[in-house]
C-alpha cells in the first residue's frame, strides 16, 4: 500500500467540499455578465457607423468597435481561470476608455454616468470574492 493512500478508516485530510466555491461563484458570475453586457453595449454603437459607403474611416472605426468589444468578450471567458486578474484588468481597461473619451470629449464624462457607475461597481464588488476564488483555484491545483 502506498504512504499517501488513506485506508479505510481513515479520513483524508482535505475535501472536495473544502474547496468548494459556493458563495464565491455568484459575485464572480455577476461581473462576467457585466463584462458580457459592456461588449453588447459596445457594439450596440455600431449603429452610427454603418453603412460603410466605402468610407475608410467608418471601417476602421467599426474596427476598433469590434476589436474592443472583442477584448471584453475575451476577459469575460477569462474570468473562469483568473478572475481577480481579468477583473482587475477589464477595470483598468474600462477606466481608462472612460478617461480617453473624457480627455478627446470631456463632456462624455456625464454621458451614462449612471451605466458608468453600475458597471465600476458591478466590477468592484465581484473583485474580493475572485481573488478568494483564485487563491482557492491555485491551491486545488497544487494538491
């Protein structure tokens, strides 16, 4: 028999249920859908760029539209392996859109600042609970 093997009577030390991730999971789901309804909300803005008219900068404009949308779709998908790192990334990311728009139209600062909150606060309020999750990921890994 080997050392590490439990016999019958005894009971291992740790269990599937001590990594269990009830009560953790539901914030960190919560902000993976708000990383799901940003994208939406991106491309929502593909309206004001279509039809393309064989303009250039439409195209490159719907581009970016894509590309960004793109990028948050990705860090939700992410939020399954690393959660506290794509919530943290995809705050950073959000916050510094926001600032962008703020620094080229600084009046974009008040537009949908209610949306603006709700997002930063979804976000914020998943980011204790994922980093708890993580740490429990990576310590199930290692066992």
């Amino acid at each position: 028999m080997e050392p590490n093997t439990p016999t019958p009577n005894e009971e291992p030390i740790l269990q599937a249920s001590d990594f269990s991730m009830e009560g953790y999971d539901k914030p960190v789901r919560r902000a993976r859908i708000t990383l799901f309804i940003i994208a939406g909300l991106i491309l929502i803005t593909l309206y004001q760029v279509l039809p393309f008219n064989d303009d250039p900068v439409r195209m490159i404009t719907a581009g970016i539209i894509v590309f960004e949308a793109g990028i948050y779709v990705a860090l939700a998908l992410w939020t399954r392996k690393k959660p506290y790192t794509a919530l943290i990334v995809s705050l950073c990311l959000f916050g510094g859109t926001i600032l962008l728009n703020a620094v080229i139209q600084p009046a974009s600062l008040f537009y949908g600042i209610l949306i603006k909150i709700a997002i930063i606060v979804a976000l914020i309020a998943g980011l204790s609970n994922a980093r708890d999750c993580q740490r429990m990921m990576a310590a199930a890994k290692q066992l």
